[in-house]
C-alpha cells in the first residue's frame, strides 16, 4: 500500500532525521494528493452521538493511557510542584539561509490556548514551524518543548508534538478507522490500542459518525479534521497546525475552527495561517511575523484595540476620493457607489462613520505601519 503522493511521512508526523542545517531537509513533507472529497456527505456534528463527548473533551487524554508527558504531569511524577515554565519556549531564534536570515531574534512563550500565527508571505512561519516540528536546525536561539530542546532531543520533541501539514495525503481507499489504525501501528502502537485510539480521536473531531467511510468519499473539510486526528495520535502537548482552512466553506472551516479551539484548551495550537478571521474566531494569543522578525505577539484583543476610533466606512463615488495617505482595508461596490473601510486617526470624509474594528483592520494597520494621522508611513 503506498499513499497516494507524498514524498514525507504520511501522517504529518515530523521527519525522521535530526534536524540539520541543510536546506534540502528543510522541506517539511508534503502531499500533493488531499481528497478534494467533493462526494463527501458530512452529517458530523459538534457533539458526538455515540458517546456524548465534546470535541477535545479532557476525557481524551485520560483514556488514551497518556504516559504523563506534560510539565505538570512530569513534576507530578517527580513529586515536585509544576514548575511555570512555558510548554513552548523559543528564545532568541534565528534561521539563515545562506547569507539571508529567514527568522531573526524570534523569542515568544506558548501555553495552553491557540495562537494565531501571522504574516506576509516569506515572513517566515514555515521557517518558524519547521523548526518547531524539528524539520529545521536553527542557526541560533533555543526552542524547548515541556523543557526539551528541540536541536538536542528532536526524538523526545516529536513525541510531544503533533503536526498537520498543509497539503495532507491520505489512502483514499482506507476508512477513516483504518487509516488511523494503520498510521497509529506505524507509530508502534499494539493492535487494540490503535483501534481503541482511532475511535477515540474520530469522536473528539467529530467524525464517530463517518468512521466507517472510505476516505474518497470524504470532503476537504473532513479530511481536514482525520489529518487533525492523526496529529494527535502521539496525545501531544503541542499541536502544530498549517493553513487547515484553506478551500474549506464557512460550513467546515467553522467545524475545524471549533476543533481546535476545544482542542487547545490543554494544549499549545500553534495555527498557522493567512485567514486573519480564523485567528479572531479561535486565538487566544497572535503573534505576528514581518520580515522574520517577530512584530507583535499579544491577545487578539489588544491588537484590536490598537485601532479602536480609527476605523471608518464610507461611502464613495471612486477609491480616489480617500486620501492616499489613509490604509483602505477594503472596498465593496454597492448599488450607492463604492463601501470602503478606512483606518484613520480623522474621518476620510465628512459622511463617513465610525465602525467597529476588526482584527483584520488591526492586522493590516500592522502590517501598513503608515501614521494614522495622515502622515503617511513612517
Ligand atoms: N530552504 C530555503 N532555502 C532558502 N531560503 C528559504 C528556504 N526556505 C525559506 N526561505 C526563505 O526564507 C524566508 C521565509 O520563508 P518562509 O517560507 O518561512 O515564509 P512564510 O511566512 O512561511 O511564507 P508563506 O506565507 O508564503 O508560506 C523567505 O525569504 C524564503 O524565501
């Protein structure tokens, strides 16, 4: 049996190699083959029928036997109190590339909860998380993971660490029971420990339901949700998750989205992404990378307040009527004329009104850094 194209670990699971500085390894594995599933007919919901559990109900952790592998657990088992470390520390970290840094003086503390991470294109998250998920030696920093590093332990990291990748293959012609049994043998689980768990971790992304289906027959969303579940095979503390919502509909994406966030409240979501709305639906911290460089890492809250009384929506005949100088964060044609939202520090136009920011208009003010005022950037 061969998966349908891929040319790294099926299950997402990290690389098998130690982490090096060589870019070829530095590909994280990819599948060009996801179940595009338009035959798939999701009657999932968010609760699961059969056992009445919640979605990444704690229960989960208890019953796979989890061989205590977080801080608290470790320090419970050494007879000490949890110390306050963070389950994810990365401290000072930078990638190169030849003579071009990637990643730059990246330090941020993750616990519990979902961080959005943000950026631009070549901001570098996928160098952040290759090096996360032990596909890529830093240059320089440390990353630990519940206390271990990651450069001097990359085997302890993985077993602690569960990773979606973007492009997600499976065996169409497997069940989704199956596929996860067979991926959960792979990772050296005995028979009826890898049925018991892919039972359990189809409940916890809502898929009980569809256990039985053939993967051809599932939809992109629900894919999706079964490369969920095999990232958390290993019970991990950190769940490392890249672009999930891309191609989805509002349907799905908001199913994936409610996954994760119930996922990740005993748990580090590390969610990648370029959907600022998924990061406002299910973050509880963002961080946010320019140029390698970390620019904010805070609550979505907080950077929404930083645009809070410079948000603007104004009607207009043509864009040209809004000064230059101001960010347009978007524009709609109405049957009135144009609807553009502007972040200002003064109203773009004697009609405009204030609005409500969102984390977007936040984002991309950002990521503009041109002064509110009016003076253009800095
Ligand atoms: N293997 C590599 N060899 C050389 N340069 C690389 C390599 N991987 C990434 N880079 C460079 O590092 C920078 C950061 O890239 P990275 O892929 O981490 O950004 P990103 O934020 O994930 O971008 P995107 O949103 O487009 O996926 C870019 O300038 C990129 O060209």
């Amino acid at each position: 049996m061969s998966p349908s194209t891929r040319d790294g670990p099926t299950d997402g699971s990290t690389a098998d190699e130690p982490a090096t500085d060589e870019p070829a390894t530095d590909e994280p594995a990819t599948d060009e083959s996801t179940t595009d599933g338009s035959t798939g007919d999701d009657r999932s919901t968010g609760d699961d029928r059969s056992t009445g559990r919640r979605a990444g109900d704690a229960i989960f952790r208890s019953d796979l036997g989890r061989a205590g592998r977080s801080a608290a657990t470790d320090a419970a088992d050494r007879g000490s109190e949890p110390d306050d470390d963070p389950r994810v520390r990365i401290d000072g970290v930078g990638k190169r590339y030849g003579d071009q840094w990637a990643l730059r003086d990246v330090t941020l503390d993750l616990d519990a909860g979902v961080v959005g991470l943000l950026g631009p294109n070549g901001a570098g998250k996928s160098t952040l998380m290759g090096i996360l998920t032990t596909f890529t030696a830093p240059t320089e920093g440390t990353v630990t993971v519940d206390g271990v590093d990651v450069s001097e332990d990359p085997t302890a990291v993985r077993s602690r660490l569960g990773y979606l990748p973007q492009e997600f293959g499976v065996y169409p012609d497997l069940t989704a029971r199956e596929f996860l049994e067979y991926l959960g043998a792979l990772r050296g689980l005995d028979r009826a420990t890898a049925r018991e768990r892919a039972v359990d971790l189809l409940s916890v992304v809502n898929l009980a339901d569809a256990a039985d289906r053939r993967l051809d027959t599932f939809s992109g969303g629900m894919t999706q949700r079964v490369g969920i579940a095999q990232a958390l095979l290993a019970d991990p503390d950190v769940l490392v998750v890249d672009e999930p919502t891309v191609g989805l509909d509002p349907t799905e994406r908001a199913r994936c989205r409610n996954v994760l966030a119930d996922l990740a409240r005993d748990r580090v979501v590390v969610l990648s992404t370029h959907i600022v709305s998924d990061v406002e639906a299910t973050a509880s911290d963002v961080a946010v990378l320019v140029d390698g460089r970390l620019r904010t890492h805070t609550d979505p809250e907080t950077l929404v307040e930083s645009v809070d009384g410079r948000v603007w929506e104004c009607v207009v005949d043509d864009r040209g009527a809004i000064d230059p100088a101001h960010l347009v964060t978007s524009t709609a044609r109405r049957g009135d004329g144009r609807r553009v939202r502007v972040v200002a520090g003064d109203p773009p136009t004697d009609d405009a009104t204030p609005v409500d920011p969102t984390l977007e208009d936040a984002y991309l003010a950002l990521l503009d850094g041109r002064d509110p005022n009016g003076g253009g950037r800095p």
